[in-house]
C-alpha cells in the first residue's frame, strides 16, 4: 500500500510560534507511531518568524531541538516554497494564532488543491474573530455573555470621547469585565478590570494589538470545554473543566506547568453535559468548521445557565491540551485522533457522489 505523503506545517508569524513547535513534535510522533507507520510518511515544514519555508530536513531540527530558529541577518524567501511541498498529499497545519488559524493559511492550502486538516477559510476566521464569532453565535440563539465591540479609533481618536466610551461600558457592563483585542488567541493581551483607571489602560493596551475590541461583561461562573470531531455529522467528546488559582485564565497560566488543572471528565450533572455537547456542535456547525474544534463554555451554577464563550478551530494539539485529552477520555487516543484528523481531511475534499 502506497503511503500519503502528509504535510505536517509548524511555526508561523505569530506569538504562539514556540507552542505550535511543540504541538507539531506530538502530532509528528503520532504520525510516525506504529498504529500509523504503515499508513503515512511525514514530511514536517516549519515557517520562520519572518515568514519563510524551511524543507524537511531543517523542520526536523527544529522538532528534535524544540527551539525556534533565528531570524538574525537572514534575508526572508517569500513564497519560494521547498520542492517537497509539491508532493504534499494532504496537509497538517498547526499554526496557532494569527497567520495560522485565521484563514489566512487555509486560503494558501486551498489555492494549492491539496486537503488539508481542519476548517476552512470561513470557519477558520469566524472562529478566529471574536466579534464576528459573536455576532454569528448570537445569530444562531446561543446564549452568551454581554459585551461590547470596540474600535481602536474610538478609543484612540478624540480624548474627549474616551470618557463617555469608559461610561457606556461601566453602565452597560459593570465591573468586573474582560477587555481583549478581537483577533489574537491564547489569552494574548487580554486584561481583567475592576475600576475606571483599569480599564482605561487595558482598553489603550488592547488597541496595541488589534484595531478591532471586545469588551465582556464578567461571569461568576465554571469553566468547561468541549472537543467537536467531524465534518458534516461532527461528534462531541466528553465535557472538562478548567481550574486555576490566578485572577483568570490567562497566557502565563495557560502554558505555565502547576498553574491550571484540567478535570475530566468535569463534574457536571448529566443534563448540564448534554447541553453543552449540543451547543458546541450547533456551534462547529453554525461556523461551518471542519475536523476539529474545542468550545468552551461558561457554566453558571447558581443559575444553571450555560453561555458559550468562544470557539478554537486549532486547538493545542500537545499530548496534555485539552482537546486531546478530551477524546482520549472519549475512548479515542492520540495517534488514532490523528489519524482520524488526516482522513476526513481528505473525505472533506473528495468529489461528491452521484447517483
């Protein structure tokens, strides 16, 4: 049997460049292990911080370091791609944050006409977008917390309109709230406010990262996820619960050994699971993703609300994120997770019978 050549892409023009080095080490070693060995041949591409391809050979350097490469008196080769890139049968993007999941990257793999894991174009940046995502949450009946969309011109424009912004949000919102900027992910220059001089400053640090912002009313809620795995009949996994001690889930917690605990499967009444699996696949759906995706939810206990929060279309894919452990919880582990990722790739970008 003739193996599929998979693409595995890494790295990318993001903050989150060092943790998609070390989700694409775990999904290499699952490709390569012996469930999948026979099936597959792994041929890794890492993008630079300054946007160039690196071929296999470099690319697996930078999985058996696990450190990224300088960028230091290199001259960037954009667009030239390695010549094994043409022999790509199907493509593993795992490229975190912007210039990964946005859609961006999907449009280039799409140009190519080669399948590649994960949603597409739309669903990659709605999911990515958390104004956009919203507005279409809100579209589709799912219950959310209130917020507020921002602009950096409205908050970097007329100082004189910077206070009635700051009032607007008080009234409307209340304290505490989350400011964040629309289009980064894990946690990335989002800041917890309880008093006006807070959220002055979080509002003028926010709008360094994004010209678009979300402001969010706090919760005092449970924090749960759920992993969705398909195409056009996406299942849910078993529901988790996110722990920590610090003020809320941030990047330092998030990636930071001992800060957080995950609880799974999360101690949550049956039907209170039940709700949540179907709100994250009426979620996956609404978006129109594609083989993966982990929602995450708001669980208020006093009121038995569940609120969704956001969704991630490319999740951390180490053998200890969420998504993972959540299928593996399932009855599905890693390497049989990816495998399954790899084939509705291509079931997703085959022609359509006809009868």
């Amino acid at each position: 049997m003739t193996k599929l050549k998979v693409g595995l892409l890494f790295g990318g023009r993001s903050g989150e460049h060092e943790v998609s080095i070390v989700s694409a080490k775990a999904i290499s070693e699952a490709l390569t292990a012996e469930e999948n060995a026979n099936k597959y041949e792994l041929l890794p591409f890492y993008i630079k911080k300054d946007g160039s391809w690196q071929g296999p050979d470099i690319a697996r350097q930078v999985l058996s370091s696990g450190e990224a490469l300088s960028c230091e008196n290199s001259q960037p080769t954009l667009w030239q791609f390695p010549a094994a890139a043409e022999t790509i049968d199907v493509w593993f993007p795992i490229l975190h944050g912007p210039n990964g999941e946005d859609g961006t990257i999907q449009g280039l793999l799409s140009l190519m006409q080669v399948p590649f894991v994960g949603s597409g174009v739309l669903g990659s940046a709605a999911g990515m977008d958390k104004i956009g995502m919203k507005s279409i949450f809100a579209q589709a009946g799912l219950p959310q917390v209130k917020y507020m969309a921002l602009t950096r011109e409205q908050i970097w424009s007329n100082p004189c309109i910077f206070p009635k912004l700051c009032d607007d949000i008080e009234q409307n919102l209340g304290y505490p709230c989350f400011v964040k900027p629309a289009n980064l992910g894990s946690s990335v220059g989002i800041a917890k406010v309880r008093s006006r001089s807070e959220l002055e400053a979080a509002l003028d640090s926010a709008a360094s990262y994004d010209r678009r912002i979300i402001v969010e009313a706090g919760v005092n809620a449970r924090e749960v996820e759920c992993a969705v795995l398909g195409n056009e009949n996406p299942k849910a996994s078993t529901v988790g619960e996110i722990t920590y001690e610090s003020d809320f889930y941030d990047y330092e917690t998030k990636y930071t050994s001992g800060k957080a605990d995950l609880l799974i499967p999360a101690p949550l009444p049956d039907a209170v699971i039940s709700q949540i699996q179907s709100s994250a696949i009426q979620a996956f759906t609404t978006l129109d993703c594609a083989g993966l995706a982990r929602v995450d939810f708001f669980y208020v206990e006093a009121t038995g609300e569940v609120l969704i929060n956001e969704i991630n279309t490319l999740p951390g894919f180490t053998a200890t994120s969420m998504y993972p452990q959540l299928w593996a919880s399932s009855g599905v582990s890693f390497p049989e997770l990816v495998d399954k990722l790899v084939r509705l790739a291509i079931e997703l970008n085959s022609e359509p019978e006809t009868t």
